[in-house]
C-alpha cells in the first residue's frame, strides 16, 4: 500500500488554492496568497512527529462505518494509504457533516488516547491539531470544486462549518500564528 507522502499531503492542501481561493479572492491578491500559503503547508508538513505507519482510511466518517452483529467494517477505503496515526481520529472528530461539541471532541480523542497509551501525547496533540487543520482546508476546496466542476452545490452548506473547525483548532498552537495571519486577512468573514 502506497505511503501518505508529504507531496501527497501537500497536493490535498492545495485543493483549497486551486478552486476555493481563486473564487474567494480578486486576482490581485491570489498569486501572492496562495504562495504565502503553500510555504505554511509545507511548514506544517514538516512539522508532523509521526511516521506513516498506519492504515488511513482518508474518508473516515460515521457514514463509512458499518456496524452489525456486534461488528463493525468500513466502506469506502479505495484511497486508503498508510500514514499519520492521527489522520483518521482527526477526520472523525473534526468531521463537518456532523456537528459535535468542543467536550464531545475532547471526549473521543480521550477515549482513544485511553484505549493506546504508549502514544506520545505531544507528537499525537501536534499531528492531530495540524492534520485537522490541513484536511478541512482540503475540503472547503473539495466543496468548492463540486460546485464549480461538477454543480454539485449542496456541500457548500458545509463550508462555514469547516471554517469553525479550522478555527478551532489554529487557536490551539503557535505554529498556525503564520497562517492565522494569511487566513484573517484574506478570509476575514470566516476566520474571526
């Protein structure tokens, strides 16, 4: 199974560049803009502790998991990739098609640092907070090109959710103080 490589990471990221920004922004402002935040991508990229070692799903949410019989089975793994620890707990947790609580989210992620505690809860907290971050911006551009490409609008309705998600979690660490700053004066509506 292929690797969850950082090219790979930083492509999804740029989904938000390549479709959300140019209909965001004037053109003036969005060549300077997206190069500003490729350079924070790739930073927080770099940033991650984890090596792939793991099976990531990729589409981890509670309509890809299947329960019966006691059992449960997922659905849906065709991009699956071995990567970040942290990537699929981040994509349940910080799903926007289902809005839970800032303590429902702590409570899972407790539950699944309780249920493995020989992670390393500094290099877990910095991945997941990163990861989150990365993929909710993936998918605002994953939304946006639904619509453009496809007129699929319906998931746009989701977009806003995404935006408080990705709030939420660049006020956790210093390492998202670059991006908060592009993002706020860019986006100044949704990052508040």
């Amino acid at each position: 199974m292929e690797k969850y490589s950082k090219k790979i990471l930083l492509k999804e990221a740029l989904l938000f560049c390549n479709w959300y920004t140019p209909k965001a922004l004037n053109k003036k402002n969005l060549l300077s803009t997206n190069l500003n935040l490729k350079k924070q991508f790739k930073l927080l990229i770099n940033s991650l502790k984890f090596k792939n070692d793991t099976f990531v799903h990729r589409d981890f949410h509670v309509s890809n998991i299947m329960y019966d019989k006691n059992e449960f089975g997922l659905i849906d793994t065709q991009d699956a990739l071995i990567g970040n620890i942290a990537y699929d707990l981040a994509s349940l947790v910080d799903d926007v098609r289902f809005k839970t609580s800032l303590d429902q989210k702590n409570r899972m992620i407790d539950y699944y640092l309780k249920l493995n505690p020989k992670i390393d809860l500094e290099k877990f907290k910095n991945d997941f907070v990163i990861l989150s971050v990365l993929r909710n911006l993936k998918i605002i551009g994953i939304f946006t090109r639904l619509s453009v490409r496809d007129k699929k609008n319906n998931y746009l309705k989701l977009i806003p959710y995404a935006w408080q998600l990705i709030n939420l979690r660049i006020n956790q660490d210093l390492i998202f103080q670059k991006l908060k700053e592009i993002l706020k004066f860019n986006f100044p509506k949704q990052i508040k």
